[in-house]
C-alpha cells in the first residue's frame, strides 16, 4: 500500500497506482503503461503513474479495492510516499524522472520512465517497478507566463507588420510590473519570464528616438495582463519620413537637368506611353524635344500633364535622387508602384479632355507624381537611424 510520509517536503508526487488485476496475471504478460491505464479509469488529469508488480506476479495497489486508480489531485497536501508492502522495498519513491534522492533514503533511476532495470531504493532491488510519467509539472508548481514584446519598421505605416517587414534592434521600451516596479529594454524581440507572484498587468510603453521624422504605427502604450501560462505579446510599429528627394519639371525642362539626362535614360521615356496635348504618342529622342514637351504640357488632356510628372519622376527614380522601394502614404504604393499605375493609366486612356472617371484617376495620379517631384515626404524602405536618451 501507499503510505503518507509525514514531512513537508515542496516537492510533490504525482503517484498514482493502477487498475487492480488478478493474481495470476504474470509478469511476462506486462501490466501496460500505468498513466494510460490511470488516464483512463476516472483520473485523466494526472501526470504522472506507478505500478508495482512484484517477482510473485502479484500487482500491488494503493487505495480502496473498489477504486479502478489512486492519484495524489491538486490541491491535496504535497509531500513524498513510500511502499510498505511485504516484501516491503523501504525507502521514498519520487516521481519517476532523472536520478533524484533525499534525507529519508536515496532513490536512482536507471532509466527515464521506462520499465524498471537498476532501480534501487535503501539497497533493495525495485526492478520489478515499472514507472511512467509525463514530464508535466507537479501538484504544487504554477506554470509561468511570458510578455514577448516585438518591434518591428512599418514600411507601410499600415500598423500591421508583414511577412517582408523587419523587426528592429536596440529600440528601447519601459515595461511598469504590477508591483509599481519600472524596467528599461532594448529590444528587438524580448521575451519575458513571468512567475508566480508576478502576475498581473503589466504595462509597456515605447520610447521616441531622438531623431526628427518617426511616427508611431501603433499605439505607444500597451497593456497585457500576465497570468499563469499566459503567452501574451505587445507589439509596436514604427516608420520614419524623409524627403522624397524628386525634381520638378522645370529642372528636368533646364540646362542642369538636361545636362543630367543620357541616352539610355531617354530610351526609358521612349517605352513609356506618353502623350502630347492631341493624345498622340511623345517618344522623346533629345534632351531639347524632352525639355519642350515638359514646358508645354498642359492639363487640357489630363493625360498630357500626366505624361510629363511621370517623365519627370521616372527622371528622378533613374538619377537615383528618389528610390522605387519607397513608400508614399497618400497613394498607399510605392514610388515605383505609382509609376507602373501612371502608365497604365496613360496606355488605357491618352485622351481625358472631357470629366468622368478616367480624368479624375488620371487626375489624382498626377497630383501625387507632381508632390513627390517637388520632393513629398515618403517611407524609406530602410530604417531610418535612430537613439535614445537614458531614462535612469
């Protein structure tokens, strides 16, 4: 039978004895794995099981004849038990798991929840033990809770992070634990550990860099209340503005932008489908046809003036002074995205005197061409640097 040491030890054992069999039953015909068996007879939130099966055949049991298992449930009192049974092997029984031993007698697994071949209590032989057990924590333990706090560039100011967007380094947070207690991180993924005793709402707030031009995608304070096996995460996002960098028609239309302008820059334009006031096709093969048909361009047809911003950005994405990769909030694309639209736009429709829909997209996408070459503010598809003062 089990019986209850009188020590208050904080371990707790999770023993539980299992199905009672026949005398007769021997033990070449094995007894099975004593948590299924206790899993499945009225006790499925144990954790852990042992059977004993002495040399005799005989299957020894704990508890009431009637009762199909024995565990030792949560909330009863934690401590260690030991077997008393004739032929008695004395000594105290951990739950079965790595090599483990105590004041009242030394106990060593020679294996690892598996059928019994070395174990030894007080000297006496235990092989005949088959023990099994979950790996899950005991009675008297409380499983933590962890807070994951994440940052991460929004290069689409959308406050969502996507699959291509990159988590930053070194971007620091304040994290105030429900005792009142203030923690400072850099982070660029952290995980913390919460334990019993800690649980509560933690509150996390991110700090602005130094550096002019970030805009928080997300909220700037967030919350999470941690509790046992919690696995709550906050997660901020963040992008910086910088100047598009683009020039407008008249620099391209002038000596120093014409200057700039090379053949196989023209020979872009050429795939381009622009068009003059008339709605006929434009293929500039000189900088002076190109500076001509900038400075005429007019918004009569809506396609002509569609045709020289996009001449004109398409200049400045070539010269390098403004990056396809970078993203322009008002159109919701990037540069190079509104590009590809412009063109299309202007291959669908290269006449928009009269209104209707198609002046009006053509329209928009003009205006937002015309903001970034006179040098709107965009995303860069690359953080911005940035730092941060000690708030010790």
């Amino acid at each position: 039978m089990l019986r209850k040491l009188g020590v208050g030890l904080t371990a707790v054992l999770a023993l539980v004895a299992a199905v009672v069999v026949p005398a007769a039953t021997s033990a070449a015909a094995g007894i099975g794995n004593p948590l299924t068996e206790c899993q499945e007879n009225g006790y499925p939130d144990a954790t852990g099981a042992v059977k004993i099966e002495w040399p005799s055949g005989e299957i020894e049991r704990s508890g009431d004849p009637a009762d199909a298992a024995v565990t030792v449930q949560a909330g009863d009192e934690p401590g260690l038990y030991e077997w008393t049974s004739d032929p008695a092997a004395t000594g105290v029984l951990l739950k079965a798991g790595s090599s483990q031993s105590t004041d009242d007698g030394p106990y060593t697994s020679g294996g690892s929840g598996t059928s019994g071949s070395g174990y030894t209590a007080d000297g006496k032989d235990l092989s005949h033990i088959t023990f099994c057990y979950d790996g899950g924590p005991g009675t008297d333990e409380v499983p933590d809770g962890t807070l994951t706090i994440l940052k991460f560039y929004d290069a689409d100011g959308d406050g969502v992070k996507d699959a291509t967007e990159a988590y930053l380094s070194g971007w620091q947070v304040w994290v105030v634990a429900p005792d009142e207690s203030v923690g400072t991180f850099y982070v660029t993924t952290k995980v913390l550990t919460v334990e019993d005793g800690s649980f509560g709402m933690y509150v996390v707030t991110e700090s602005m860099p130094n550096e002019p031009g970030w805009v928080a995608s997300t909220e700037v304070v967030q919350s999470a209340d941690v509790q046992s096996g919690d696995e709550d995460e906050v997660e901020f996002g963040n992008y910086c503005l910088t100047a598009s960098g683009g020039k407008t028609l008249g620099y391209w239309s002038n000596k120093n932008g014409q200057a700039e302008i090379t053949g196989a820059w023209l020979a872009a334009l050429r795939d381009l489908h622009l068009v003059d006031a008339k709605g006929v096709a434009f293929d500039p093969t000189t900088t002076a046809g190109l500076s001509t048909f900038l400075t005429k361009a007019s918004a009569t047809n809506m396609a002509n003036m569609l045709s020289a911003q996009l001449a004109a950005g398409t200049l400045n994405v070539l010269s390098g002074r403004t990056s396809a990769d970078a993203f322009y909030l008002p159109a919701g694309m990037t540069v190079g995205e509104l590009l590809v639209a412009a063109e299309a736009a202007l291959a669908a429709s290269p006449v928009t005197v009269a209104a209707g829909a198609a002046r009006t997209a053509q329209t928009q996408l003009k205006d937002w061409l015309d903001e970034l070459n006179d040098g709107a503010s965009v995303i860069p598809s690359d953080p911005c640097p940035f730092t941060f003062g000690d708030l010790s």
